[in-house]
C-alpha cells in the first residue's frame, strides 16, 4: 500500500511507543506561559525521528499523508550528528504541538565505554570506573540531563514532559561498562525528576533495552 494511502487516523492505538509502568504517562502538569502542554503525555501510535528536525512545510506533508503522530527531536548532546537545528526554534515546537503532534525530545551525549559505533569511539563517552559505586558515570548522567534541561528551556518544552536520553549500541557482556551506563541512565533520570520532567530511553533492543530489561524489568521505549 502506497504511504500516501494510509488514513491519517491509523495512528491511534497501534503500536506503543513508550511507558512499561503502565499510567505512568497518563500523568499531567499545567501548560507553561507559551500555552504548550505537556509532551508526549498518554501518546500511543506511531513515531519516527530525523537527525535534521523538518522544514514545516515537510512536518505538513508527514501529517497530512503517513500514520506517525510523533517526531523525536535532538535537542541536545555532543554526541548528535546535527549538532545545528535551525528549525527548533520556540514557534516551531509551539506550532507541531497546535496541530497534534507529540514531540519526543532526545539528547545524544556520551556514549558507552565500549560503543560498538566507530565515530562514538572519538568522541566523549561514559566513564566505566567503579570507584565508589561508578559515582563518575552518575555525575556525567546528571550533568547531561541538566544541560537538556537548559537547551529545552530555550524551547518552551513544559516541565512534566518525557526527555529522552539516545544510547547506542554497546557490548552488555562487559561489566564495566554496562553497570557505568546503567548508573549514568540513573543519574540522569534522578536529575530529571529533580528538575521537573519524566525520563525515557531510547536504544536498542541488543543492548541497552536489554540492559534495562535485565537490571530494572522495563522495555523498550522506557518511561520513568
């Protein structure tokens, strides 16, 4: 079947995106000054993302034509492939947020100690040292979750929203590494909620779902 043959309304109830803990997303905050409200909220249906946020008139043609109702955005982290997103600006997320789309803000910082991405491996990545309880790995998830904070201040996303943290694939066999990336995941959704929004991760099912799988009984597209 053709994209553009696909009733706009398949996007309700298909497939979840997000939230193992079951009403954990039908939670809701007040809307801030710019009138936006809380994103994604109790969102199931389809999603995608691009590295380059859409020009508004393709954000248009995605509506109006395929089943997704969700866009995930990278707002943040050294680790982005677009580190330049001349399209996030205040009156394009308070513009997809009036026409119905749930926006999936995403930070793509440091990576695990033994990413298996080659252009990962020269960039900033998790510390693995397990000294004091990996306490260097939860300072970096903190430190990465507050800067998120800041850039999407700057982009009237309302407190209460998910934000979402971008871990790319890694070797879970090796210990090291996986309890640093787990313990800089934790540090990063304790410094959210400390600040006022929800955590989510985003990642592979091989690795770091399976990560969360095993440590914490979550899925895919977790919320906490």
């Amino acid at each position: 079947m053709r994209l553009n043959a696909l009733p706009r309304r398949l996007t309700v109830a298909v497939a979840t995106l997000a939230s193992a803990l079951g009403g954990a997303l039908l939670w809701t905050a007040p809307a801030n000054a710019a009138g936006n409200p809380v994103t994604p909220g109790d969102f199931t249906g389809y999603g995608f993302d691009q590295c380059l946020a859409p020009t508004q008139s393709k954000m248009d043609t995605w509506w109006l034509t395929s089943p997704f109702s969700a866009v995930g955005i990278y707002v943040s982290g050294d680790s982005r492939g677009c580190l330049s997103q001349p399209n996030l600006t205040p009156a394009w997320i308070s513009h997809q947020l009036a026409a119905g789309w749930r926006l999936l803000p995403i930070t793509l910082g440091p990576q695990a100690s033994c990413t298996t991405r080659p252009r990962y491996l020269h960039q900033v990545r998790i510390k693995p040292t397990s000294t004091n309880g990996y306490a260097a790995s939860r300072t970096q998830g903190q430190n990465e979750a507050s800067k998120t904070v800041t850039a999407i201040a700057k982009l009237a996303i309302t407190k209460g929203s998910t934000l979402w943290y971008d871990i790319e694939a890694f070797d879970t066999g090796r210990t090291d590494c996986r309890e640093s990336a787990k313990t800089f995941l934790s540090g990063w959704t304790e410094q959210l909620h400390s600040l006022g929004y929800k955590s989510g991760i985003y990642s592979s099912a091989a690795s770091g779902i399976r990560m969360l799988d095993v440590g914490f009984n979550a899925i895919e597209g977790t919320i906490c």
